[in-house]
C-alpha cells in the first residue's frame, strides 16, 4: 500500500507538468507509472489492518485528484490537436482563397 502511495503521489508530480516542450516525456512517465500500479493492484488482498484502511481512504481522495488532473491534461492535449487544425485549414484558405471556386465560375462563401 505504501508503494501505492508513492505511485499516486508521483502521478500528481507528474501531471501538473504541463509544458508543450516535455509532453511526450510526460505521457511517457504517466503511463509508466499506470503500469506500475496495474501491477500493484492485484497485491491487494483482504482482511486491511486499521492502518490500511485509514491509507486507503487517502489513497482514494488522491486518486480523485489524479482522476481530475489527467482528465484536465486529457482535455488540453485535445485543445491543442483542435487548435493545430484549425490552423491547418485556416493557413489552406489564405494560401488558395479560391479553392471554393465552381465551374460555371461563381463563389460561393462557405464561412457563413
């Protein structure tokens, strides 16, 4: 229990990294970290002394915390995907405004 306690606490560490640069290195380390408690999950067996019953219950108000923080870095990594398209499709309509162009020669604007 108490190397479950140090995964849940370095997956906290861990996702309050939030810097572009070093993201692959931090989904690297999250799902590292993942596994590891993958492993320790089955080591979890009943009866629990009063001791681990009180670790447990920190250990789940942490992993609510760390459900939170991967939901929130889950959803900027999404933002930053929707944005990168956006731009995309944005810098296509500046370099060729007329792409839109039918044959019979009229335009017809599609933003609207």
């Amino acid at each position: 229990m108490k190397v479950w306690r140090e995964v849940a606490e370095t997956l906290l560490k861990i996702t309050q990294q939030t810097e572009e640069a070093k993201r692959d290195e931090t989904i690297a380390n999250i799902e590292k970290c993942l596994d590891i408690r993958d492993q320790l999950h089955s080591q979890i067996t009943s009866p629990f002394t009063a001791e681990e019953e009180v670790l447990g219950k920190e250990l789940i108000e942490m992993e609510d915390n760390i459900q939170l923080k991967l939901a929130l870095f889950t959803k900027q990594i999404k933002n930053n995907i929707y944005d990168a398209k956006s731009k995309k499709s944005n810098m296509k309509n500046y370099v060729m405004p007329y792409s839109n162009v039918t044959k019979d020669g009229t335009f017809y604007d599609t933003k609207n």
